[in-house]
C-alpha cells in the first residue's frame, strides 16, 4: 500500500509520526490496547471483531484530489 501511494503523494518517511514511532511511513501502536485508556476504533475491532485492521489516512497538507488519489491507491493495493 505504500509504494501504491508514493506513486501519488510523499510518504512521511520520520521516526515519529504524531507522536507515536514509526517505519516506512508506517505507525506503530502499541501492541498492548490496555494501555491506552482511550481506544480508537481499530482496536476496539481488534478486540471484539476481527484480526487486521488498516487505519488509512491521507495527509492534510495536500489538495484534496490528491488525497482522494492516495486513499484510492491505498484501497487498491490493499485488495490486489
């Protein structure tokens, strides 16, 4: 997915993105929901519904169609 959207916009390539760590443009939350004690809505999936949960979002910093394009790309990869 995310060679899929580096085709459309730049990928945040930091060790830390909002605050959290990061690899590859990737966010890594912590492994452990517990310890969180307000949960988004992916864990919550994790935990009462399913076993993958992807989280796409597209930086606000660029022009709304080129979001679009880079969530479309995001969606399109992700289903082969």
């Amino acid at each position: 997915m995310v060679d899929a959207v580096a085709s459309v916009c730049p990928i945040d390539l930091t060790e830390v993105i909002e605050g959290r760590p990061a690899h590859g443009g990737i966010i890594h939350p912590s492994h452990d929901p517990s310890s969180r004690p307000q949960w988004p809505e992916a864990f919550w999936l994790l935990q009462h519904k399913t076993r993958l949960s992807y989280t796409l979002e597209a930086p606000s910093d660029f022009p709304l169609p080129m979001r679009v394009d880079a969530l479309v790309a995001a969606v399109r990869a992700a289903l082969g």
